[in-house]
C-alpha cells in the first residue's frame, strides 16, 4: 500500500519575488541586445525569459485543511500540507484533497433485522481523510467509497441485531443507541481505513419498523408496556399489602388467622390493583357463617 509522505515545498512568495526579478532583468538585457544587434543576447533572453515563465507554472496554494499530492510522471512524490503560496517542480501535477471533517446522511435503508423483521435505517457519518496518498491512490474515488462503505455497514450492522429487546439482558437498536453506534463506527473504521479515512462519528439517525408491520408492532409494544406496568402496580400493592399486615399485627389491632389473612389480601390486592373504583361490601355475619 502507498503510504503518506509529507513533502516540504518552497515558500511561493520568495520565489515569485525571485522569478518576477528576473523577469525584469532579462527584459532589460532583451532591449540591449535588440539596440546592439547582439543576436546571441535576443536568443539567449528569450530562452531565458521561456524558462522563467514555464518556472512560474510551480507555483500553487495551499488551503488550510488541505493538502496537494504530488505525482511525477505517474510517480507519487510527497503531500504539501503547510498553508500558503507553495512553489515545487512544474513538472509535479497537484491533485487536492481536503482535510476538512465532512459529514453525510445514508438514505433510508430497508432491511431486515436479527429476527427477520424488516424496518428502516438510516445513519449519519462524520470523517475525515487522514492518509491523503491512501485516499488517492489505494481508491478510485474515496468519497464515493466512503458512501457506498458506509450504507454496507449500516446493513450489516442491522442483520446482526433486533429492533427490539424482548429480554432484558438482550442487546438492540432501540435500547442500546451509544453501544449500537460504537459498534457502527468501528464496523464502518474498518471497512475504510485502506481509504485513508477515519470515521470520527457514526450514528443511526432513523430507525423505525417498515410500514407494512408498524401496526402490529405497535400493539406489541403497547402490550409490553401494559405488561410492564401491571408488574410494577402488583409489586407495589404487595408491598403494600404486606405492610399493612405487619402493622395490624405490630399494633395488635387484629388477631388475624391465615383464612382471614387470606381473604384480606384478596380484598387489598383487588382495591390496589383494580383499574375502576372498587366497591365496598358490608360483611354483617362473619367468614365461617
């Protein structure tokens, strides 16, 4: 693999200073020769004023967060990254290729998840090019790639884990979002890194069942949610329940036997744990008449 080798080019300014110099020098050796009739000093100015001219075709800027790659010849020379009016070799072609942190959103992907169930995902990528050699030549066309890569990870990464949890100790998309993108951004690191490329951030920004089983998986939801939260009111009301009969025994304000402890905590747990308002029922006898 082509490496990166930073290439230290010529201040452009000093240069230009120099070649713009000696411009004026040969145009003035130029007249002289022309009044004199030299013709030795007509041709050896102008041959002299071609070279400076075709040595100002060296010249190039440099942006900040950016870099120049040379090539010889087809031969990679060396990247210039340092800012500035740079001059180097006329002869070097300067390809440039951005530092900058760049960011894209994958478009809206339909897979299908660990259990088969088809939805919809999309995530943003932040990177940067890192290895400008790597990404000019390892690569037809790194953006292009860095793209096309990224929605493949997204795929993959979609295939490999559910939507959603149905235990607790089980990871998903939905309930494990930092864990998930970690995952995503190292997956879509090494997928790109002979791009010269590094992923600085990857995040899924969309996610969502297809349209065709939302509905069902909505009420799926919605019934562990019901479920969920039966679970927290029965374990509220028999902690309750239990509180209460810790304190009637504590206080000795009943002497209660088990039947009779039985049929308190069915009343208690249907007050506690009914949805309308309960209805009270006067016992006038007693449990064993």
């Amino acid at each position: 693999m082509i490496r990166e080798i930073e290439r230290k080019a010529a201040n452009g300014i000093a240069v230009l200073v120099m070649l713009l110099g000696a411009i004026g020098l040969l145009v003035i050796f130029l007249f002289v020769g022309i009044r004199s009739g030299n013709p030795i000093l007509i041709v050896g100015c102008i041959i002299a004023l071609l070279v400076v001219v075709f040595l100002l075709f060296g010249l190039f800027v440099v942006n900040p967060n950016e870099a120049k790659v040379l090539q010889l010849f087809g031969t990679y020379v060396g990247t210039v990254k340092d800012p500035g009016l740079r001059w180097a070799n006329p002869f070097y072609t300067k390809k440039r290729v951005s530092l900058r942190v760049r960011n894209f959103e994958t478009s809206k992907l339909k897979v299908n998840d660990n259990r088969g169930n088809p939805i919809e995902i999309a995530a943003v990528v932040v990177w940067k090019v890192v290895d400008t050699a790597e990404a000019v030549f390892e690569v037809d066309d790194y953006i292009h790639y860095v793209h096309v890569q990224s929605e493949a990870a997204v795929r993959n990464l979609a295939s490999n884990y559910p939507y959603d949890a149905f235990e607790d100790d089980e990871v998903s998309m939905v309930g494990h979002i930092s864990e998930i993108s970690e995952r995503l951004r190292y997956e879509n690191q090494e997928r790109l890194a002979e791009a010269g490329v590094e992923i600085i951030e990857s995040r899924i920004s969309h996610l969502a069942y297809a349209p065709e089983i939302a509905q069902a998986m909505l009420r799926r939801q919605q019934a562990t949610a019901i479920i969920a939260a039966r679970r927290k009111i029965v374990e509220g009301a028999v902690g309750m329940v239990e509180h209460a009969l810790q304190e009637l025994s504590a206080k000795k304000i009943l002497d209660l036997d088990e039947e009779r402890k039985a049929a308190m905590v069915s009343n208690l747990l249907v007050v506690l744990c009914s949805e309308s308002e309960t209805q009270p029922v006067i016992n006038t006898g007693s449990l064993y008449t």
